[in-house]
C-alpha cells in the first residue's frame, strides 16, 4: 500500500497530496531555482504526475525557462512544484512544503556545477554536473 502525502504553502490557500513512497529527492543548486525561491539550494522530490493532486486552491503558474513550468501560491509566493517537457508523466514537488518534510532526506545532489562554492550540505551524498532524468 501506497503512503499518502500532504503538504501545502505558507498561507495554508493550496494544499497538495501524493501517494508513494519518498524516494528520488535531490538538492538542486541550479542558478534558477535559486532565484526564484531565494533559497541557497531547493531540495525536490520527483514522482508520477499520475500520483499528485491540488486538493485546495489552483497555483499560479511561471514558465522559468523553455522546458520547466514552476507553480506556486499567488498570495504567499511559496513554490510548491515543477514540471518539465523533458519528462512530461512526472512532476516535482519541493520537500519542504510537505507537512512532514523530515521523512524524505536528500537522496543526491543536482546541477552540481552551479553550487555555490561555500555551501557545504550532506557532502556525503552522490552528485550530479547536470540531472539525469
């Protein structure tokens, strides 16, 4: 049986769920999801688009690049998920709007050649110079 997991956004007007296990999740350190989240890294985990659902609101969409699709809370600004035309039957959602984001820890770490060089986090995990998908 399939775990079912819930999350949402800062203002509580979007809530997700997914159901499946808590694998493939990765610190991505690409220069994108720095700035559109003002964060030093965003740590995403990927699943089937077959498993996720919005279950409250409808997310405001951002097309930060030519083949990714980010959403997020129009009120509060959180970025809840990505989805990319490179991999269009999976979307990504980021960990830490799940309700209980210290079940799913990094599993590797993305866009390695774009980390900033005084960033040191979970050094001992796997890295990639780009992302295989």
């Amino acid at each position: 049986m399939n775990a079912l997991h819930t999350g949402g956004c800062h203002c509580g007007q979007l809530r997700y769920q997914f159901s499946g296990p808590l694998h493939d999740i990765a610190h991505c350190h690409c220069s994108i999801c720095r700035r559109v989240s003002g964060g030093t890294v965003t740590t995403w985990i990927t699943l089937p688009a077959s498993a996720f659902q919005w279950v409250a609101g409808t997310p405001t969409r951002y097309d930060s690049s030519a083949t990714c699709a980010r959403y997020f809370c129009g009120h509060c600004g959180a970025q809840l998920a990505l989805v990319t035309h490179l991999s269009p039957a999976s979307i990504d959602v980021t960990i830490a709007t799940l309700d209980h984001p210290e079940q799913a820890p990094a599993e590797r770490h993305i866009w390695t050649d774009n980390r900033l060089p005084w960033l040191h986090l979970d050094e001992h995990l796997p890295g990639e110079p780009e992302e295989s998908i």
